[in-house]
C-alpha cells in the first residue's frame, strides 16, 4: 500500500524502484520503523518516493554495501549497490539543497552543508560550469561522510571498513597483513598446522591413498591419522568409543584438513588415489611452514563454507565480513573475555541482526564460536581457559588471543 506519508518535512527522501523497495521489506533485520517507511511512501511517476531519519538511512547503505559485496549473485550484488549509491549521496548536513535531473527526469535531492552555496551557485551559473560544482559538492560530501568514525564499527569509519572488507589479503599494501615467513617452532601451539604437516608428511611417504567410493580417506590411513594426530586424549577415546568402525567423517579434524588441502589444491583425488600436486610437495618442507599456515588461514575463512562445521543455518554476510571479526577479536581478546560477552562485539550490527533470533538467546554465540572462535582456537590464535564447575557436561570458559595473532595478523586500516 502506498499513501502520503505526513511526517516527512523533516526526514530525508529516497527514490526507490518497487523492486528495490521489496528488496528492502523482505530484509528482516531492519527495525519496525524501517519496514513502516517502505510500505508507507509516494508514487512519483515509475518511483516511489520515501522518507527517512539520516540514522535509518545510514543503516539500509550499511546493509546494501555489505550485501553488494557478500551476494553471489552478480545481478543482486549491483541492485544492492545501487541503493548504497544513491542512499550515500543523500545522507549529507541540510543547509543546502541542489535539484539534480536524475534518469527518466525524476528529481533528487542532495543536501550538503556548502558554506555561501547559493553566492558559489550564481558565481558557477555565470561560467556554466554548475555541472562541476555538483559533482564535486557530492564527491566531497560522500569522502566527509565516510571518514567519520563510529563506535558501533569499532571505531572505524565506512572507508576503513570497506577497505578491511574488501581488500585481498595477499595484497602487500591491503589492510589484512599476514606474515608468512615465521618459523615452524612459532605453530607449538597450532593443532591445525600441526596435524597438517603430520598429514601432508604421511601422503608424501605413501605417495598415494587409496580413496573410498564416496571419495574419502580409506579406514586404514584414518586410523593411522587418528593414532598420531595431535588432539586431546578424551577427544581420541571418545572417537572409538562411539564408533564400531572408524570413517573419515568420524574423525572430524582430519575429514576438515582434507577438504582444506582440495579446496587449497595441494591434494587431489584421480582414479580413486588421494595424491600430493606440486604445491603439497612444496608445502611438505619445513621451511615452508609460515606458508603452508597462511594458505590454510586464508583457505578456511575465504574459500571454505564455515556453515558446514554445525547445523544452523547459511550465514554469508557473516564470512563476507570475517575480516571485521578478526580485526576486532585482536582488538577486544587481549585479556580474558567471555564468548558470550566477545561474539556479538565482532559481528557486524547488521549482520548481527541477521543471526539474532528471539526464540534463541544462544544462537548468535554459538553461531560465532562455531564459525570464528573454534578455528581460531585449533590454528593456536586464540587460547581458552576452562573456569571451574560443579558440572560434569557444562564447561565454561573465557578466551584470549595468543601471543601468535599478533605476530601472523597486522590490520593497516
């Protein structure tokens, strides 16, 4: 339903097309208010005309830049993009106001805070050159918007990130650097990189294993594994305690690293015989453990789908922004803290509006800890202590980063 909405003399107006506009109602994270604002609007010939607080507007640009980035659909991620665009050009100070002709002859406004505008307007009027002064009013608008730092994004500003988000991570001048020149002796303490090498080692030895029909690891070497790979003794009782026969799956640790290693392309499965490529050969060397540790880091969190390591549901705003994660659990993990109390300050506010649900006070924290913590954990990034317990089945415990995070991790936001 569309009607005139009454209270829009002090808001700000946005141009929509019924598409973009039922791209916005079907999101779920945004407030009442919000959704109360779509359904309420003007038509304005093939438009429809809304009106929004600066804050409600600021927060649909923040969740359509992030979706532009995170959709896998091309066609979606530039709509998404669209609405950020034309949202970012009107969120400005409202001592000014310029009518731009947009496309099909609609009217925009843009409101910018333009010290003596209308004397700059005649002067420009007078050369012709008004179409200069535009664009770059709005270019100087969009930068000053930008760059003002907010709390809720831990105290960085859109420019920064974005660039946190969007930069490669092997990108010598990105914002995400990671050193991959330490030593092995610096992974001690790394169950992933540990086991990696114990697995890389052991294909290098047999030069090839034979695979089951469903393209696992056969039983022999997963009991092989199963015997030398680093992991608590309780973890490795439990494993045959349960299990009458021993599968790759069962031994989730090793059914993880090699999906890492396909995925990372240093082992392939041909003819029914999981084999070493080139690159496994490389990485099998010692000296190439910082390496091989920076490739699986990159592999687990940009390639690998971190939704398959529990049951809840697809999330993929939360690994489009895991560089934000990241920065903010080196950030906010320099002492002790509780999971609980650290998950939902590394999520994004949009995305985490994504993962709360009212039916579930846990969700969001377990959701964190399975998709970020637990693998921060078992590279030896993070490290936990257990706090005591009457409970036999409940183990509480809070986390820290270890001394490793900031010697692999460096942030240039």
């Amino acid at each position: 339903m569309t009607s005139r909405d009454t209270d829009s003399s002090h808001k700000i107006p946005l141009y929509l097309s019924e598409g973009q506009r039922n791209m916005l109602l079907a999101e779920p994270s945004f407030s009442q208010g919000i959704h109360k604002r779509l359904q309420v609007c003007t038509v304005k010939g093939n438009f429809l005309l809304c009106h929004f607080e600066e804050e409600e507007l600021i927060g649909i640009a923040d969740l359509a830049e992030i979706k532009s980035i995170g959709s896998k659909d091309s066609f979606e991620a530039a709509r998404w993009n669209e609405i950020y665009l034309s949202i970012v050009q009107l969120i400005q100070k409202r001592a000014g106001v310029i009518q731009i002709a947009g496309n099909k002859g609609e009217q925009r406004e843009i409101r910018g805070n333009i010290p003596n505008y209308y004397e700059e307007k005649k002067h420009l009027d007078a050369q012709g050159d008004i179409l200069s002064f535009i664009n770059n009013m709005v270019k100087t608008s969009i930068d000053r918007f930008k760059n003002i730092p907010y709390k809720k994004i831990g105290g960085l500003s859109r420019s920064q990130l974005m660039r946190l988000i969007n930069d490669d991570w092997n990108d010598p001048n990105g914002c995400v650097q990671l050193n991959s020149s330490l030593p092995l002796e610096a992974f001690d303490q790394s169950e992933l990189l540990i086991n990696s090498r114990t697995f890389l080692i052991a294909l290098k030895e047999f030069r090839k294993v034979k695979a089951t029909t469903a393209g696992n690891l056969n039983r022999k070497f997963v009991t092989q594994m199963l015997e030398t790979f680093e992991m608590s003794e309780e973890s490795r009782e439990d494993i045959y305690r349960f299990n009458k026969v021993i599968n790759e799956e069962d031994v989730f640790p090793l059914h993880f690293i090699r999906i890492l290693f396909e995925l990372a392309k240093l082992i392939k499965c041909n003819k029914g015989q999981f084999t070493l490529t080139r690159n496994g050969q490389k990485y099998a060397e010692e000296e190439n453990a910082g390496s091989l540790f920076t490739l699986l880091f990159q592999t687990n969190f940009k390639d690998f789908d971190l939704a398959y390591c529990d049951r809840m549901e697809v999330n993929d705003d939360l690994q489009a922004t895991v560089a934000f994660s990241l920065y903010m659990v080196g950030k906010l993990a320099g002492k002790l803290i509780s999971p609980k109390k650290l998950a939902p300050m590394v999520i994004l506010p949009k995305v985490r509006n994504t993962i709360l649900r009212a039916d579930d006070p846990y969700h969001l924290e377990w959701m964190v800890d399975s998709r970020i913590f637990r693998h921060l954990l078992t590279m030896g990034l993070l490290e936990k202590k257990e706090l005591p317990t009457e409970s036999k089945y409940m183990r509480p415990f809070h986390l820290r980063k270890t001394a490793l995070y900031d010697r692999f991790m460096r942030f240039d936001v």
